[in-house]
C-alpha cells in the first residue's frame, strides 16, 4: 500500500519532467490568467472604496471628528480643546475650523458654497488640501485678504459642475465673498483639487480674516478634525469622546453619506463578480486538465491493463491539476503584485471620487488561493473519473 | 505438471451491439490452455482472435460464458481482485507496444512492479529484465528514442516484472521486420522453454507458428484447433 502510494506521485511528477514544456507552460498560464481574474475585481473594489474612504478622511473630516452639541451653534475655546486633544495617545494631529456659508461672485456669476476659515499650518497636519494645488499656493497664516477655491467652484473645461461654477477664475483674480450681513473682496492665492467633489466644492480663508469680518467667530470652531493612523482611529474616538462634553464626536464614517451606499453596492458587485469569474475559473480548468487526460485516454488504459488501480491515475491527475494551480498561483501572483499592481499604483483608475488603484486583502488573497485550488482539485477529479470508468478495452482502443 | 489449468474457457461468447444489430465476435469457445504451453492463436481479419486474448487477459468481459484463470474465475472477482491478477499473475503485451511515452524504458519496466515494491527493488528488477531482452545499453532513453524492435523488447520486459505465469500476447510481431520478429520470438521462446512461463499469443505470421507448442484458428468467432 506505500508503495502503491508512492506511485501517483511518481507518475505526476515524471509527467511534468518529461511532458511538453509548452503545453504545461500554458497550461499554467491559463491557470494563471483565471486566478488573476479572479483576484483583479476584488482588489480594484477594493481600491475604490479604501481610496474613497481615505478621501473622506484626508480631504474632508479627519479619522474622527467633532461638531457642536446639537442645539449649539459652535464650539467654544476651540483652542483649548485642541490642546487637550493633541495630549491624547494616539492623536497625530487636529485642528478646527469655522464653516459658514457664503456667495462668491466673480462677475455675473455667483454660487453658494461652504467657506472654511483655517489655521492654515494647523489645518494642513490633518486635512490635506495644501498638496492637491493645482494653481497658486496654499494660504499663509497672516494672510487676510487671500482665498483658496476648489476645482468645482472655479469650474472650466471638464469639470464635473461647471455649470453652477464660476466658470473660469485664475489665480490672482478677485472675487466678492458676501457672509451674513457682511462683504469683502478676497485675492485668489491658489485653486485646488482633491478628486473628491464634496471637497471641492469647498473654500478657505484664514481664521484671520475671518475675524476681521465676524469677531464674533474668534477662538470657536463649527468643526474639529483629529488625524490618527487609520489601525488606531477607533481607539481614538474612545478616548477624545469624553474630553468635551458640550461637542459630538464621530467617526469619519459618519460623514460618508453617499459613499457608505456607493461602498456598500461596490461589495455586492464584488461579490457578484467574484461568483463570475469562480465559475470562469472553474471552467477554464475543467477544460484544460479534460482536454489532457482524453488526449491520454489509450495511456489511462494502458496503465489500467498492466494492473495500475484506477484510484491511483485519479490521483495522479488530482496531483498533476494541484500542481498546474499552484504554479498558476504562483505566477499570476508575480504579475499582480510585480506587474499589475505597481503599474496602477503608478497610473490610477481616474475616478470622480478617487484615483483607485488594486488593494488586495491578505484574507482575500488566500481565499481565491483556496477557491483555485479546490476548484482545479475538482477539476482534476471529475475528468480523471470519467475516463478511468469507461470500459479499459475501448481506452485502449480509443472507442 | 500442474493439475490446474493456466486458463480454461467454457462456452464463451462476446457480442458487440451498434446501431440495433448484434455481432457476435466470439462464439461459444472453450478452450482449456495448460501451464507451460506456447499457444498461438491464428485466424483472418475479423475472426476474433484479439478479442479472445481481450477476454482471456481480463481486459473486457464477456456476453455469456465462463473463464478460468489459474483456478480463479473471473467472474467470481470483484474489480480490486482483477487488478491484482492482471498485475500479479498475467502479463499483457499489445501490438503496438503500448509504452508510456513519458517514462524511459526502465522507467516502463518499472511501473507494475512499483506497485508491489519499493523503488530501488523495483529498479534492479527492471535492470535484470532489460538485460534479459538485450536492452541493458538503452535503459534510460524515451520510447521516441527506441526503434520498433526495441521498444516491443521493453514490453515483454514490463509484461515480465512481476514474474507473470501466463504472457498474453497480441500480434506482437506485427509491426516488426523479420528480424525485430525472430528477436522478440525468440524471448517468448526461451521464457517459455527456460522459464516455463505460459505465453497465449496472437499471430498472423505461418512462420511463426513454428515456435508454438500449440496452435488454434479461430473462424468467425468459432475455434477451429490444429
């Protein structure tokens, strides 16, 4: 029985040493290609919603953020409560700002948008806004009179709401900002563009300035946003929570709106597509290891007539299809992470909400790895059954 | 001389059925082959000689009839006991050699006898019968690589390995020139003489049929004994 054992292994093995090259060379490759197919949506879902949710985080809210108490219109000494939670373990970095809606004009044309007013150094440890400018600069600290716009406000060729924008503004132009009640001109120091349109929609003044117009905004905030590495936003958010009691504190996930639902369909998708390309897999592999035990039908036989159990050529052929998936694996993992994956981290998926590229999870990864060879193992099994049932004279005898 | 017959068959018939009409390929036989005869079996085209030796070697089995080998009937054996018998006690030889294109020549010789013992056992064993069929200088090279001749040797080493009572042989010789022939012959000759190994073999050659100890015709399925 151990040698017995021993056998299909040996056949298996002799197979692939003396077999043809090209045959087994693409045999692997179509493994290959049905475990990189399989692997490829995932990771590029996968892409979207991380890319989209570290959009939220780092163009809009922070990991955590803090907003008055309902019924309160601002946080008070704003500044102070930064200071207690910059102590806190695991804070990298936070900041406040004061939103409050404006009309900007720029000639006959004039839009409603959120104006943030910001401690520009402050701001740009946590929302990073400052390194997606695409025109100008990024506000100074003493800056009183300077604007910073987002793409959709500005508008121009080939941007998403140009048609409720300003329609074309360059740096340097002027243009009205009219608050509540009060009215000023501001310089255009830079625009920006994020890739995120809730971002873009957006634009920033100095608290400076701000109070200058509103002294009534001094030292409060509408808004406070805390950056922390993502492993330990939600520790975070447990110790800030109790910091101040007079503000709501929430996770970035709060403010995904639209993107949880967005996320949320491109999972199913995912799902959907995953199923796909399993039954591709499965197929392709069915074909590729049928196709090769019918063309070794007379040998099947043969091997059956000087008295090789049938248990042992459908092991041989379980082996033969473990083997061609896990070099298939193999080799379909090199293209993705040496091939695919470094080509899109260098030329992304231009998306409205992000620049995606292939994120693959570790748990994912090995659940395709198992899926693949499961799938060949199968695969291998029905086939090599198959043949080794039908009557050996007529194998033999190609019947 | 054994009281047990090396193969006995009674009343054995093989039809094969296609598109409604029966044809019967063998038709009531019985034949009792004794423990150290050379029989060769001879017959036209059709007659039904390769599906006697099909019947016989437990490659296929039979319409109606019984068949008895070494005192086991076949009938009586359950698939796993067959394999053992096929892989113990008979050998089987095909005309067209019937090499594993993969496995060199000892690789072949090997394969049946891995399945009983170890690699190395298996491997002296092979060496010894490749010497045996004059093959000692091409033991590691392809079937591709061998001629006709050569590689029909390497079959009757494989079909020897597990030191078979009965060798089945089908046409042999029929893809072989004169001389490839009188080489393999003469084996099947001395393992018979020497050896006292029971061959059944098939045969077109009336040349040949000097080598046998006995000689049947089959006609259209029927035995017709010389």
């Amino acid at each position: 029985m151990k040698n017995e054992l021993k056998l299909p292994f040996y056949l298996a093995f002799q197979s692939l040493r003396r077999g043809r090259k090209w045959t087994l060379f693409f045999t692997v490759l179509l493994m290959a290609v049905a475990f990189i197919n399989l692997i490829f949506v995932s990771a590029l879902f996968n892409g979207i919603v991380e890319g989209s949710n570290q959009q939220i985080k780092d163009t809009l809210t922070g990991n955590v953020y803090m907003t008055p108490k309902q019924g309160t219109l601002y946080i008070n000494e704003a500044s102070k409560l930064l200071t207690e939670i910059r102590k806190v373990d695991g804070v990298q970095a936070a900041s406040s700002s004061f939103q409050t809606p404006a009309r900007i004009e720029k000639g006959t044309r004039s839009g409603r948008w959120p104006i943030l007013a910001i401690k520009p150094d402050e701001f740009f440890d946590v929302i990073n806004v400052s390194e997606n400018m695409t025109h100008g600069e990024y506000l100074k600290n003493d800056d009183e009179n300077g604007i910073i716009l987002g793409r959709q406000i500005v508008g121009g060729e080939g941007v998403e709401l140009n048609a409720t924008s300003l329609r074309g503004v360059e740096v340097g132009d002027k243009v009205n900002v009219v608050f509540d009640g009060f009215e000023k001109e501001f310089i255009v120091r830079g625009i920006f563009y994020t890739n995120f349109i809730e971002s873009d929609t957006r634009a920033f003044i100095t608290e400076k300035a701000l109070a200058k117009i509103m002294p009534i905004a001094a030292n409060k905030a509408t808004v406070v946003n805390i950056k922390s590495l993502n492993k330990n936003e939600e520790a975070v958010f447990d110790r800030v929570q109790g910091i101040d009691p007079s503000v709501d504190t929430f996770m970035w996930t709060e403010a995904a709106g639209l993107m949880k639902s967005v996320s949320s369909s491109f999972l199913s998708i995912n799902v959907l597509m995953t199923l796909v390309a399993v039954i591709i897999a499965a197929v392709t592999t069915f074909i590729v290891i049928y196709v090769d035990i019918i063309n070794r039908r007379r040998q099947i036989g043969i091997l059956r007539a000087i008295g090789i159990r049938p248990y042992i050529i459908v092991l041989n052929y379980v082996i033969l299809a473990a083997v061609y998936a896990t070099l298939g694996v193999i080799l379909g993992s090199l293209i993705f992470y040496f091939g695919l994956a470094p080509y899109f981290q260098a030329h992304p998926f231009k998306l409205p909400i992000t620049d995606a590229v292939l994120n693959l999870k570790w748990t994912e990864y090995i659940a395709r790895v198992e899926i693949v060879s499961w799938v060949a193992v199968i695969s291998g099994l029905i086939p090599a059954l198959i043949v080794t049932k039908t009557k050996m004279i007529d194998a033999i005898l190609g019947r | 001389m054994k009281s047990k017959a090396a193969v006995s068959i009674n009343k054995l018939v093989k039809e094969y059925e296609s598109s409604g009409n029966v044809t019967r390929a063998i038709n009531g036989v019985s034949l009792v082959i004794s423990f150290g005869e050379f029989l060769m079996v001879t017959g036209r085209n059709g007659s039904g000689k390769s599906t006697l030796m099909h019947l016989m070697a437990l490659l296929d089995d039979p319409t109606s009839g019984e068949i008895i080998i070494n005192g086991q009937r076949a009938s009586d054996l359950k698939e796993k006991e067959k394999f053992r018998l096929r892989l113990k006690e008979l050998g089987y030889i095909f005309q067209e050699y019937a090499l594993i294109q993969e496995l060199t020549a000892i690789e072949n010789v090997m394969l049946p006898a891995m399945m009983l013992t170890s690699h190395k056992n298996a491997k002296k064993k092979a060496e010894a019968l490749l010497k045996k069929v004059n093959l000692e200088n091409k033991m590691n090279r392809l079937p591709t690589q061998l001629s006709g001749g050569e590689q029909q040797r390497v079959a009757v080493a494989r079909s020897l390995i597990n030191d078979p009572k009965i060798i089945f042989a089908d046409e042999p010789t029929a893809n072989l020139d004169s001389f490839a022939s009188k080489d393999v012959l003469e084996i099947f000759k001395k393992l018979n003489r020497e050896d006292g190994i029971t061959i059944v073999m098939v045969t077109h050659e009336p040349e040949e049929l000097a080598y046998a100890t006995r000689v049947i015709n089959l006609r259209d399925g029927k035995l017709n004994e010389k």
